[in-house]
C-alpha cells in the first residue's frame, strides 16, 4: 500500500477519534530584550503563531489499521506529517471537479499557496483523499492551481491542513487487533509556500547620447561597460 507525501511530509487523513476532543493550540517565539526605560520587554520573533493540533486515531477495520501503521512508521522516520485541521472543514456544495471546489459556509478560509484536502466524508474512505493548492478563495470558491484527478460528490469535505514536526504517541490496546494512538503535529511553516511568480522581463537600460572631444559617440546603455562603446568612438584630431 503506498504512502502519500507532500513536501517530505507524510500524508495521515484518517479521522480523528471524536469521542476524544481535538485539541489544538497556537505558539509564538519571543525573546527578552531591553526596553527603552531600561526594563526588560518581550519581543516577538515571528509575525503570526505556529498552530498545533494533537488528536486521537483508531482504526475501523484491519484493511485501516494496516494503512495506518504505514503511514505512522513513514512519518516517524521522515519526521514530518501533513494533516487536516480537524475543526475546520467545510462541506461541498457541489461536486467538485477541475479547478474549482465550491464549499457552502462563508467561515471557510483559504489563502493563495494554501494546500487543502478532500476527503468523501465516509468512515471508511481513509483511502479516498486528494490534495490541492489554492490559488484564490471568493465567494465560497476555491480556485485551484492543477485539475483535480477526479470527482468529488457533493457532501464531502474540504480542510486546510498542518504539516510539521509529527509525534507518535504509545500504541494503546483496545481490544485483539484495534489499538489507538495519539497523534501531534507542530506546524513549521506559519506562512504557505509562494506560487511561482511571473516576472516581466527587465527593460532595456535606457541610452544616452555622449561627446568625446567634441564628436559623437555611439549610444551605449547606462551602466555598460565603458570600453565596449569607448572603441567604437570615431578619432576626433585636438
């Protein structure tokens, strides 16, 4: 069964156990430093916090169970997961299908270079999950930036998601073949990956007439290199 990454980061879409809260938090770098009266300030070392999310898996069934221990041992050793931000979700309003997911609550928030995952919204669909960057988010529409691989029907889901640093809690027995686990996710990145940008090439550098001596000289580009257009100056005799 294979493992889905994105970025380094194993993919764990499995549901969470809601018979358990989720649990998130956010964290924010600061440092000591010297105020202007001589006391001693807090400073803040990233604009926007790191979020956190910490929640609970139990399998449904074996064929669960076998894809959920691949995944934990892949991220375990990459030491990276990507997970969706359970709580946040929104449902689709519309089978989404190409570029464009329509969800139907306005509390849904994506922002460009966003990455969301779509799931079916059945227990037993772990399996059935794709991920997407956004482009743009308005009017409860999200653009994205490649064609989904296929259709997803109305009723399922779409999250944001949290990739970092990932914990593995100990196995807990809950009965002959199930067992639980518990799952943390620090976030690494607190600002999504930048969309590749297209630039205009750079102007021509604009030119200049120039004397020598009082007889012209070719036009030559602000900043060029001074023999090049100094050897194609005509002889002007004194």
């Amino acid at each position: 069964m294979p493992v889905t990454t994105y970025n380094d980061a194993v993919v764990i879409p499995h549901p969470p156990d809601w018979r358990q809260p989720v649990e998130w938090s956010r964290s924010w770098d600061t440092r000591i430093e010297s105020a202007v009266t001589g006391s001693e300030a807090r400073v803040g070392l990233r604009l926007k916090p790191r979020e956190k999310t910490r929640f609970r898996l139990v399998p449904y069934g074996l064929r669960e169970r076998l894809a959920l221990v691949l995944r934990l041992k892949a991220a375990a050793k990459a030491g990276l997961a990507l997970v969706p931000h359970w709580g946040r979700g929104a449902t689709l309003a519309a089978a989404a299908s190409g570029t464009a997911v329509t969800v139907d609550a306005d509390s849904f928030t994506a922002q460009p270079g966003d990455v969301v995952i779509l799931l079916t919204g059945d227990i037993e669909g772990f399996d059935d999950f794709e991920l997407a960057q956004v482009v743009t988010h308005a009017n409860r529409t999200l653009t994205l930036a490649a064609p989904l691989n296929g259709s997803h029907p109305a009723g399922g889901r779409v999250y944001p998601t949290i990739a970092g640093r990932v914990t593995v809690g100990e196995l807990e027995a809950l009965d002959d073949w199930r067992q639980a686990v518990t799952v943390e996710v620090q976030q690494l990145r607190t600002a999504p990956l930048a969309l590749p940008v297209v630039v205009d090439p750079e102007p021509e550098p604009p030119s200049s007439d120039y004397w020598l001596r009082g007889a012209p000289v070719p036009k030559f580009g602000l900043g060029g290199p001074f023999d090049h257009w100094l050897d194609g100056a005509p002889l002007v005799q004194p």
